[in-house]
C-alpha cells in the first residue's frame, strides 16, 4: 500500500508514523509514505501557496498551480493512483472507504488549509472526503486518519487478523463491549456468558450487545446496517392472505389464488431466508390448486426439472386461516410471531414501522415475526387491528402505488433482509 501526502506541514506525521501500528507497517515494507512539501511547488521566491478569494471574503484559499503541479509530479511515480482531497465538503469517511481505498493500492492524499483549495483544483482529483462534520485546522489529522484506517486493513499489518473483522463498522455495527481480567473489578463483574466456554452462545451475546450499542449511541447506523451472512436474526416468516381482504368497496372477501403469486413469492423467501411461506385461504378448491403447483414443484416432474425451483416451493404451506398459520409458528418456535402487516394505504390511528426499525428488531429481539401480505385490495381491517406492527408502504416517485403483491414483497424483504451493496443507500 503507497501513500503520497501533499502537505504544507510534512512535520506532522513524523510522530504519528514513527510509533504503533504505522511504524511496523512500514518497516515490514507493507505501507510506504511520501510526504510531499506543497511549498516545493509554489512559483515565487517567498514559495507562497495562497492567495486572497476573489469577490472578497475572509481569510486565504490556496492556489490552483502549486496543488495541481504537486498532484501530477505524484501521479508520474506511480501506477495508476487515487487522489483524494480532504474537506469538510467531502462525503464522510467510513469503514466501507477505507477498504475502497485499500482496493486502490495507491492514494494521493492532498491536505487543505486556510479556507480551502481553488475550485480548479477539483478537476484533478478522483474523491474529496471528510472525517466528520466539524471543522479542523488543516487536513492533516483527517489524512493521518485515512492512513490508519487504510493501513489496519492492510494484510499482515496487524498480528491477528481477526481484529480488523471485528472492529466497529466493519458489519455497519457498532463493537460489542469488551472485558479482560480480573473477573471482578470493585463489585463489577464480567458476563456470565463471556466466561461460560460456549462460542456459540458468545457470539449471539457479542452481537446483541454490538446492536444494543448502536442502537443506543448511533441509531442511524443500525437502520442501514447489513444484514451479513450467519447473522443470527429472529425467523421470518411470510404469510400471503387471500381471506380476510378487502374488494374495491371495503367489503371482506376471498380472492383467489395464482399461480404466479404462489412461484414469485416463494422464489423471494427463499432468497431471503424466509423461514415458511404461508397461502392463506378457505376455499378447499383453491387450496387445492396451490397444492398442485406446490406438488409438482417439490415432488413431481419439476422437482427434477429445476431444483432451485423445488428449494423455493419447499417453504409454501397451505393453510385455512391466519389463525393456522400463527398456530404452527407457535408449534414451531415455542412463542407466537409477531404479526407485522402490509398496506399501501394508510391505516387510521396507527403509526408505521420503518424497514430500518424492523431490521432492528430482528437483529436485536429473539422474537419471530410473521409478515402479513394482502391479495385483492389488501387485507381488511380486521387483519390490522390484530397486528402487532404496521410496516411502511413502498414509495415510488410520485403518488401511484399500485404494485402487485410479488413485486412489492420483493422490495420489502429486500429492504428489511437483504444485504446491501457498497455505496448503496436505504
């Protein structure tokens, strides 16, 4: 890993670099760190580097020739680097950047000072980011910051690697708490858990607390969290509800079943680790016509024909009433679900839970929960007043909001249970 620090004040870094974690990286060869005095660049005897701005205001900006002179004579000793400016007016710096950068091999950090750089100088840089939304000095300390978080993830850097995996951040998470000896400090005494021996039971208890954490000190950072792969989460499970729904009018019908409902639907749980896909409906014709497609898939000819098929129809259960259905979740898990309806619509007298709120309770409450899906013009007001939560609604671009039950399924367990991609925002 190569950085390039373009500077007014190269001695900044001598301390930090030559203590710690920075100085075995370095030593090791696994990071190297020009420091790059912009004075070098400046044109005049005085080796001035800034300037008063034009149409007036306070203080100095820094001019376009010295920074943009130091930026190419770094690019010309490297590969193909990243250059990055630090300011407040850059995107935040996070832990999702630091591996970005780690990708790159090769970063160009440029420091400002005063009140800034000339806006030309942006034309020449790939990034501008910022450690935090206060003001600093220089960019010194946030370029200081970058390297550290860069270099921690550098291979071979640090001596377990282990470490860097679970530091804060690194899962969108907050780090659990963390204890070391003695068992007891002055009537404070470590967790049971901690000194029980069971992994299993200490990893569950590291992420709880690492949620409780976030939840209690960064809110924000829980409802966009990922939900990484062996996350330990409370079941979900997917009911779609063909009785009690509502028809155009507001009355309480039975709509029918499809078949399209029955495949897409099921192929979404499964991609998101639903625990069992409920078909709910009393009519023994239309049941019977799930249980066909659901036969054919799991045990007939297309069994063979597509497995990956047969995996998502595995999960349909057929069942008369949502009664049923919360009957065999209870068999199954010991305690009822939570029944979290769905409505495009709004609910009078109830309040919405957010898909960053459900994703919180999943990752923090042992709880199942059994998420209601409505068919015909959505489920009846019978079905919310027996809910224990009302998800949000889907949002498009404007007020149309008439998506069929499978898409808009697809976008609520992906927003709830998918993991996200880098750089994506929920």
């Amino acid at each position: 890993m190569h950085f390039s620090v373009i500077t007014l004040f190269p001695d900044i870094f001598e301390s930090p670099m030559a203590h710690s974690i920075l100085k075995r990286a370095r030593e090791k060869n696994l990071v190297t760190i020009d420091l790059v005095d912009l004075r070098r660049y400046a044109r005049d005897r005085h080796r001035v580097t800034d300037d008063y701005p034009y149409g007036g205001g306070q203080g100095m900006v820094l001019k376009p020739e010295p920074v943009i002179e130091a930026i190419e004579d770094c690019r010309t000793r490297m590969k193909k680097p990243r250059v990055v400016l630090l300011s407040p007016r850059g995107r935040v710096f996070d832990q999702a950047a630091a591996a970005q950068l780690l990708r790159d091999r090769e970063v160009i950090l440029v420091c400002g000072r005063y009140e800034g750089f000339d806006e030309r100088v942006t034309a020449y840089t790939d990034d501008m980011v910022s450690i935090g939304d206060y003001t600093l000095s220089g960019g010194e300390i946030p370029a200081l910051a970058v390297i550290d978080a860069v270099t921690r993830l550098v291979p071979g850097v640090l001596g377990n690697e282990q470490s860097a995996r679970d530091d804060s951040f690194v899962d969108g998470l907050l780090e659990y708490p963390q204890y070391t000896r003695p068992a007891e400090y002055r009537g404070m005494k470590v967790p049971d858990v901690l000194l029980s021996g069971d992994h299993e039971r200490i990893r569950r208890w590291r992420q709880r607390m690492s949620v409780e954490t976030t939840a209690r000190t960064r809110p924000d950072l829980l409802a966009k969290a990922p939900m990484a792969a062996g996350m330990a989460l409370a079941d979900v499970y997917v009911a779609l509800l063909h009785y009690p729904v509502s028809d155009r009018r507001g009355d309480t019908v039975t709509s029918s079943i499809t078949n399209l409902d029955v495949h897409d639907i099921a192929r979404t749980c499964r991609t998101y680790g639903v625990k069992a896909f409920y078909v709910v409906n009393p009519v023994k014709t239309l049941q019977l016509l799930a249980a066909r497609i659901i036969d054919h898939w799991e045990r007939g000819y297309g069994s063979a024909y597509n497995s990956t098929r047969r995996e998502a129809l595995s999960l349909a259960r057929v069942c008369d009433t949502l009664d049923d259905a919360v009957a065999q979740v209870r068999a199954e898990c010991g305690t009822a679900p939570r029944l979290v309806a769905t409505s495009a619509r709004s609910v009078a007298g109830r309040e919405r839970t957010t898909f960053g709120k459900m994703r919180e309770m999943l990752i923090r409450d042992d709880v199942p929960c059994m998420i209601l899906l409505g068919t015909g013009w959505g489920l009846a007001d019978a079905v919310f007043a027996r809910s224990d939560l009302i998800l949000e609604p889907v949002a498009g671009r404007d007020d149309y909001n008439h998506l069929s039950v499978r898409a808009a399924s697809a976008i609520m367990l992906d927003r709830i249970l998918g993991r996200l991609l880098e750089g994506s925002v929920r």
